[in-house]
C-alpha cells in the first residue's frame, strides 16, 4: 500500500507544480512578476519535494510512471485553470461581407470599442473591424459575430497589455 500512496502522492505533486508553472508563465508573459515570482517559488517547493521521493526510489517504475502522468496532467490542468480564469486582453479582427458597418455599429451599441479600417485582399478591399476586449468576454462577441455572419473570417490575437482607448466593459451587453 505504501508504494501506491508514494506514487500517487508525486502524481499529485507534479500536477501542482506543473499547473502552477503554466499560470507562472501566464502572469509572467503578461507582466505580472510579483504573483509570477511568488509562484515561482511554490513550484519550485513542490517539484523538489516530488523529485527528491522520485529519486530516493529510482528503482521504482510505478514513481516514475506516476511522476511523467502528473507532468502531463498538470499540463492539461494548468492550461484548464488558465483558460477559465481569462486574464487579460485579446484582440479581435473581423472581416465579413454581409453589412460590415452595420455590424460595429450594433457591437458599439452592445458596449465593444471597434475600430474600422479598409484592407486589401486577393478578393478586393474589405472593411476590417479591430476590437479589443477582456478575454472573459470573447464567446460572447464570438457569438454575436457568428449570429451575424458564420462565414466571417475572425483572427483572435493575444493583447499584451493596453493603453487608452475604449474597451468592453464586462456586464453592460
């Protein structure tokens, strides 16, 4: 019994210390170094806790079986967390044929900053619509342009950080 709580218990380590190491990066990317080096260290407390029972018992498979599925889980979870807790900004670029400027209109009306401006194609110019937005509150412009237009072509962009500007104020669509 005893080496199947050991290795559940690195399984379990690795999940942590993986899952943290993805929102690590995540705050790290989109500069917040306090909270990323604070998590920092917590990954680190656990991956050495989880290494050192691993390396005590390298003659065990089952640790080291358990410690690579805990890598793995910890990716999927860590990259979960993440997604749900939606930090930050995105940006939105949006080129339909059908009524474009009707379109930034009614997401202006819905509470979205758009700014428009003509592109050109290999099929001629289009209006491209750029919006800005918290990451929360991308499925519901997703929904609303896919209402409008479900060929649309939509490029979504990771946004650094922001300055100025009109952004969606989340709660008032």
């Amino acid at each position: 019994m005893i080496p199947i709580l050991g290795a559940v218990l690195i399984f379990l380590a690795r999940v942590v210390d993986v899952s943290v190491g993805t929102i690590r990066i995540i705050l790290l990317v989109r500069g917040k170094r306090f909270a990323a080096g604070f998590l920092g260290f917590i990954e680190a407390l656990v991956y050495i806790f989880a290494l050192g029972f691993v390396i005590n018992k390298l003659d065990s498979l089952l640790n080291i079986i358990a410690y690579c599925l805990g890598f793995a889980a910890g990716n999927v979870l860590g990259s979960y967390i993440e997604e749900r807790m939606a930090m930050g900004y995105t940006t939105v670029q949006v080129i339909t044929l059908s009524r474009p400027r009707e379109l930034c209109v009614r997401l202006r009306e819905l509470g979205y900053g758009v700014t428009v401006w003509e592109g050109e194609g290999r099929e001629g110019r289009r209006l491209v619509l750029n919006i800005i937005l918290k990451r929360k509150d991308l499925p519901d412009l997703l929904k609303i342009i896919g209402e409008w237009d479900f060929k649309a072509f939509v490029t979504i962009l990771d946004a650094r950080a922001t300055k100025g500007g009109i952004l969606t104020v989340s709660g008032t669509k």
